[in-house]
C-alpha cells in the first residue's frame, strides 16, 4: 500500500517536467524520510514539504472503511479506483485531512463538504468523464494550495471566483476550456500554472493580471493569438510553455523580448 501511495504522489507532484530523487520507503517512516523530495521548481514554490513533513503513515489512507476507524488521524486520503458514493465521501468527519486525490473517481458529483473545507491544501481531480464540478467553487476553498484538475469535463469556469490568497498551482488538463473568466485575476497567489490540451485560442487577459506567476503552461491549446507585449506584467515568471500552439514565428520571437532575462521559453 505504501508504495502505491508514494508513487502517486510523485506522479502528481512532479508536473511532468521533473524527477523525483528519492527511493520508495518501505517502513513506518514513509515520506517523512524524504528531506528534499521534490526538483521540480514548481512544486519547491509550492512548499511540497510542508506536507510531507507532517505525512506519516498511519495518517495515509486508501480507503474508506479504514479512514473511518481513525478519522482524527486521516492527513491524507488516497481514493483511486474504488466503489463508494457522494453519499460515502463526507470529509467534514476527518478534521485534519489535507490531501484528498479522487481519482478515476465512481461519483458524478463532489460532495457540499469538499466546497466547504477549511482545512484541503491538495485536491487531484483526474479521469473521471462523468464527474461534473463547479471549477469556480474549487477555486473558492479557502484553504486550498495545489488543485489538479485532468479529464474532467469543464467546457467553463463561472465568472463567480472570489479573491483567493492561498491557491498556488493551479493544473487543468483536458478540460474543453474555450476562455477563462475575469474573475480568474483574482487568484492573486497562483505561481503555477498548467492550462495544456484545451481549446483557448488566445491568451486570456485575467492571466497577465496573475502578478505572482512563475510558471506557465498554455501548450496543446490551439492559441493563435498573442500580444507579446502583455508578458512584461509577468514580472516573476521563469518558466513559459507556448509549445503545441499555431502561433506564428514572428510571435514567438518577438515574447522573448518581453519576458524577464531569466526567463525559460519552451516553443516547440
């Protein structure tokens, strides 16, 4: 069981841009052996030792007769594969849970306790045609840090996002995404984020109001349009993903001019 949970850990965490350099633990120590997890700088801003520093474990379950044997101990909850329903997925009964991965999930709908949490710093959302999600309301938990969000059927995010001082990797995979709302500005403190495989066109405008971005991700996206000119409010940003796009040659040359000196472009 351990190591199962360990690899998907890592297969989250590394934003598939990244190693892991660290062997499976096999014994009670778990992921608290780990000092220095994660190279992935993505993941370095998000403070993912945060996390593994309080995970032992026997606070990691995979399912949910377990979990409930010991609910106050429940750090994280790793639901992959399993029968259970929205009814079953009541996380108000585990008052320490952060990390919660649905996975492949059998549910068509979250349950109100998800929205209302304040206490998720991870949530993994992945594989799951029938699930349906308020994108906004994810957004709106006001204690999450990492949302991972692939496979899920999207199509649109409400213009309803409040201001969010705590989200800070932001991944959507796969969603059917044609634009983002201007509300999207307001997750202030987003400095990851993922938006590959959708269907954009252009660069929404509420991204370069995203002051803290670092990373950004916009490949597989059909983009075609692009003012470059709109990366210099990116003042932070290291990394930028254009890959997979039709944007035109003259573009993509004419953006390094505007993204910090340091900044790493990624056009094919």
């Amino acid at each position: 069981m351990l190591e199962r949970v360990f690899s998907f850990l890592c297969l989250f965490i590394s934003l598939r841009f990244s190693a892991l350099e660290a062997k499976t633990p096999s014994d009670s120590t778990l992921l608290t052996t780990i000092k220095k997890p994660i190279i992935s700088y993505s993941m370095e801003v998000f403070g993912w030792d945060k996390f593994l520093e309080e995970a032992k474990s026997d606070s990691i379950f995979e399912s949910l007769d377990s979990s409930l044997l010991s609910p106050t101990k429940a750090l994280a909850l790793s639901l992959e594969y399993q029968t259970f329903s929205k009814e079953d997925l009541d996380i108000s009964r585990y008052p320490n849970l952060k990390f919660l991965s649905l996975n492949v999930a059998p549910i068509n709908a979250l349950p109100k306790s998800i929205y209302e949490s304040k206490q998720l710093i991870f949530l993994s959302l992945g594989n799951s045609d029938s699930l349906k999600v308020s994108t906004s309301n994810l957004l709106n938990i006001k204690s999450l840090e990492f949302l991972y969000l692939a496979g899920i059927p999207l199509n649109s995010i409400e213009d309803v996002i409040n201001m969010n001082r705590t989200l800070e990797v932001l991944y959507i995979d796969g969603g059917n995404l044609i634009s983002l709302p201007n509300s999207f500005r307001n997750l202030k403190t987003l400095r990851t984020l993922y938006i590959v495989n959708n269907n954009l066109e252009r660069i929404p405008a509420s991204i370069f109001d995203l002051k803290e971005l670092e990373i950004l991700n916009l490949s597989l996206c059909n983009i075609t349009q692009i003012d470059p000119k709109n990366f210099l409010k990116l003042k932070h940003l290291k990394r930028l993903d254009l890959s997979e796009n039709q944007i035109p040659e003259v573009t993509l040359k004419e953006i390094a001019l505007y993204v910090p000196t340091n900044c790493k472009i990624f056009y094919h």
